[in-house]
C-alpha cells in the first residue's frame, strides 16, 4: 500500500514541514469584494488584513472544486499511490469535508479517506504531519487512522475574540445570542465544544487580561491531569507583538511546555477578525 496524505491551506504548515513528509496541501479560497484570492498562494496574512480592515461587507470563504481536488487525487494515483488520507478542517466550519466524502464515494484508480480534523489550524497540520511522517514509515492505513484518533483526543483550544462581529454574521458561534451583550470590554471565551465540534461560548470577562488567565487556568487544568507532555501554540490574527508577549509570559509560567508561535491566516481569520488571540494545546510529537 502506497499512501498519500494532503492537508489544506488552514494547517499553516510551512513549504518545509510539508515537503519534509511529502504533503501536499490544496488552498482554500478567500473572496474579497468579488476577488477571489487562495491563501497561501496569492495573498500574504498581512495583505489580507489590510485589505478587509475597512471595508463594509465582510470577505467570504468557499471550497476547493471537486473537479480541482479529483485532478488532485488522480494526479496522486497516476503517481503510483492507491490510497490518500484527506485531512482537513472542521466540518463545523467548512462543508469541504462533506464535499469530499462525496467525490471519495465515486472515484474507483485511488481510495480516498477524508479525514475530519475537528480543528484547524497548526493544530490539525500537526495531524498531517504524524500521518505523513507514518506513511513514509510504511504504516497501514488503519495504524495512522488510529494514531490520528488518539491524538486528536488530546487537541483543544481557546480563544479569545475581539470583535464577534465576523463570527456571528459567518453563523460559525453556535450559540452567539449568549455572549453578545452591550456592556463594554466584554471578552468572550471560545472553544470548539467536546461533543459538536462548534463553536462555542463558554464563559465571558471584563477585560482582556482576564480573558487571557482563564486560557492558561484551562491548559493549566488539561496539562495537570495529562500523563503526556503537551505542546502549546499561542495564535495570533495578525498581532505578532501581542503573541511575543503572551508567549514571553506562558514561558515563565509554563516552563516545561514546549511553546510555539502561529497565527490565523486569512481563512480563519475571516471568522475571528483581526486580531484575535488563542491558546491551542495538543500530545507533542517530539520525533517531527
């Protein structure tokens, strides 16, 4: 069995780590006042948060075509693999996914396992890379299949949003009329609910600063009851001084946690706005 693995352009994965374990990642596009731009390909994360920050009517994102991702597999079938795992973001955000178990269902030269990350991010391009990283190894299918479900049990996030605005005009914030209020300095405190992957509010405070120590109590609470070491990713939409920051400061407290810096690229940042700040955590793989 020869496997192949592909990812999209929201686990900002770098040209590197992707041609390390031979990924190839597919570009989700962004439409801004009827441009369609492909992240990672045509548009830089600061290109695209200067071009939305004033505008009236928020960008839009759409999916890859089938008839773009059946060249993609056949092109890999041609290549000599029978097999792809199709890891990609949550069906909760995207119906890419969806899309895709469809045209798996009819392609017959190569079988094709979409695979629901749950998340996005760099936390699902950690996914990619394990699955990767075992096919090069010679893994069977059903081995990284398994490995990929142990380790996005161990993936969470929180967020903190500046502005919900994007969220809920984008109908991605499941339960919106819970968090929004007309108080001032309301943060409210994200994260992909356990059960429907959205989503959701779970909690709001007055400041910023409040916002931020109620992430790091909820790694705090996660890495106390682990018995593996994490890996924490402090995100940023487009403020990277604000990531070295935070990041400076988790480094004190956290010590013994790996810590790395990423961001929200256009996709993602679509439904956050600019920005946005997050903590997502997940079982470090310390061989990639």
């Amino acid at each position: 069995m020869k496997i192949a693995v592909v990812t999209d352009s929201t686990s900002y994965l770098t040209a590197e780590e992707a041609a390390k374990y031979n990924i190839l990642v597919v570009s989700i596009p962004v439409i801004i006042q009827g441009e369609v731009y492909h992240e990672g390909v045509d548009i830089t994360n600061s290109d695209f948060y200067d071009k939305i920050r004033n505008l009236d009517e928020l960008p839009k994102t759409s999916q890859p075509s089938l008839g773009e991702m059946e060249k993609v597999y056949d092109n890999l079938a041609d290549q000599g693999y029978d097999t792809v795992i199709s890891i990609h973001l949550a069906a909760t955000i995207s119906g890419f996914i969806n899309s895709l178990r469809t045209l798996a269902a009819s392609k017959t030269n190569i079988k094709i396992v979409p695979y629901d990350s749950r998340i996005t991010v760099k936390l699902m391009g950690y996914l990619a890379l394990e699955a990767g990283r075992m096919a090069q190894d010679g893994a069977e299918l059903d081995q990284i299949l398994a490995r990929l479900d142990d380790l996005r049990r161990t993936i969470d996030e929180n967020i903190v949003v500046k502005d919900l605005n994007n969220l809920v005009k984008g109908g991605r914030l499941s339960n919106a009329s819970a968090v929004i209020g007309t108080m001032l300095n309301i943060k409210p405190l994200l994260t992909f609910d356990d059960q429907s992957d959205e989503i959701v509010a779970y909690g709001k405070v007055r400041s910023e600063k409040r916002a931020y120590l109620k992430s790091e109590d909820r790694f705090a609470a996660a890495l106390a009851q682990a018995d593996f070491s994490y890996r924490l990713l402090v995100i940023d939409a487009n403020d990277p001084e604000e990531n070295d920051r935070w990041t400076a400061h988790l480094r004190e407290r956290f010590p013994n946690v790996v810590i790395e810096q990423t961001y929200f690229g256009p996709v993602i940042g679509t439904h956050l706005g600019e920005k946005a700040m997050a903590l997502g955590w997940m079982k470090d793989i310390t061989q990639l």
